[in-house]
C-alpha cells in the first residue's frame, strides 16, 4: 500500500468534486424576485373596478381564485372580485410593465 499514493489521488479527487459541484451550483438559474405592485385596488366579491391603460399589449393576473380580469377594449381592464384573499396583475403597455395588488374582501 502506496500511503503517498492514496493521499494524492484523494486530493485529486477532492479537487474534482469540489470543481463539479461548483459547476452545477454555477448552472442553477437565478431565481426572479416578483415585481413589487405600484397600486392597490381593493374590491368586495361580486365587485369590479374597470382600469383605463392606454397601449395596453398584454395582461397576467396571478389568482383567479381571487379575482378575474377581462379586456373591454380600448385599453380598459375589468377587474372583479371572486374571493376573499390577495393577488398580482401584471399588464404591459407601451413597452413597460405596472403591477397592481388586487385585495378582495
């Protein structure tokens, strides 16, 4: 038995596992924190707000359990409430994006 041997292939080793877990670490994603909403809107259930976005291009709500969202044209957006609880919609206009919190009560 080779003592020197061993001890160098185990640094060896060690070396390369310590390399490859710092590739995969590497390799993860970075993870996007949510926008931070710039408004609230607070409704009841059975309620709905109508919002006036003038460019509107696009429209994402995060809960639908909580609230529902529909294009009215023109760039307007009906927001209703469904249920109790908090949201995001996100809606983009004019190559920029506005985040709204949607509360129901």
């Amino acid at each position: 038995m080779n003592m020197r041997r061993d001890v160098g292939m185990l640094v060896v080793l060690a070396g390369v596992l310590g390399s490859t877990a710092g590739a995969v670490q590497a390799a993860e994603p970075t993870k996007k924190t949510a926008e931070a909403p710039q408004e609230t809107i607070t409704l009841k259930k059975g309620e709905h707000r109508d919002l006036t976005i003038p460019g509107l291009t696009r429209m994402s709500l995060g809960d639908d359990t909580v609230a529902d969202i529909e294009s009215m044209g023109g760039g307007t957006v009906r927001v209703s409430g469904v249920g109790p609880g908090k949201t995001t919609l996100v809606v983009w206009a004019n190559d920029a994006r506005h985040a709204y919190l949607i509360v129901v009560k």
